[in-house]
C-alpha cells in the first residue's frame, strides 16, 4: 500500500531522479517552457515553484538555498534577476502544465511545462 508516499519514483533511483529533476528545472529556467511527460512535468512543477519563492526572497540565504538545488550560476542569475521579480505580486502557481496528448513512440501522455507569463516568441517571416 502508498500510504503517505509522496513522490513519484518516476522509474529511476534517487539519485538519477534527483539530478533528472534538477536538470529539467535548469532548462525551464534557461528556456522558459520545457516539453516531458506528465508525471515528469508534475514532479518538476514541484521544485520550480520552490526556486521562485526563493527568488522572491532574494537575500543571501535564499540565493545559497538555490545555488546549491541548481549548481547553475547562469540559471541562478536568471532565477534572481529576470523570472522572480516578475512574479513579486504573485503568491503562488508562477508554472502551468499543458496537455498535449499522446508520444508517437510508446503513447506516453506528453506535457508542456512553461512559466505563467511565457510568450511564445514570434518567428521571423522569410521574404521571397
């Protein structure tokens, strides 16, 4: 019985989950939306709304708190600079999950992790 089982094992042992995890939170950072499976989404939904709470902090602490999840100073400075001061007057929920149906290979449900505030950059249009 999962009484009081909180994590998802995402098939994997601790470690390589953890630094699967953490990998996927940099690139969310870096990128500003990441595309997974589900549950892969759900678990780093997790852990990428814990970094902008501490970026919101922003104090020495906080920053070290971070740094040593992330061990990224390029994603480290982004958290603290560009993404957390965007959602200073945001409580909670900074991440959204989109559906977007099934992986061709093994049918495994497919999601897009992306921040609340993403804009989809525009492509330039080529001139013929």
């Amino acid at each position: 019985m999962r009484h009081n089982r909180k994590t998802r094992t995402l098939g994997r042992n601790t470690s390589h989950r953890i630094a699967m995890i953490k990998n996927m939170v940099i690139s969310l950072i870096k990128n500003g939306r990441i595309e997974t499976t589900e549950a892969r989404a759900k678990e780093a939904r997790r852990f990428a709304e814990k970094m902008v709470t501490l970026g919101k902090k922003g104090d020495l602490h906080a920053r070290r708190l971070a740094f040593a999840f992330l061990r990224d100073d390029e994603a480290l400075k982004k958290l603290f600079s560009e993404i957390a001061p965007k959602f200073n007057n945001r409580k909670g929920g900074y991440t959204r999950i989109l559906k977007l149906g099934n992986r061709l290979g093994d049918a495994a449900p497919v999601a897009l992790l992306e921040w609340i505030d993403y804009v989809v950059p525009e492509k330039e249009e080529k001139e013929q």
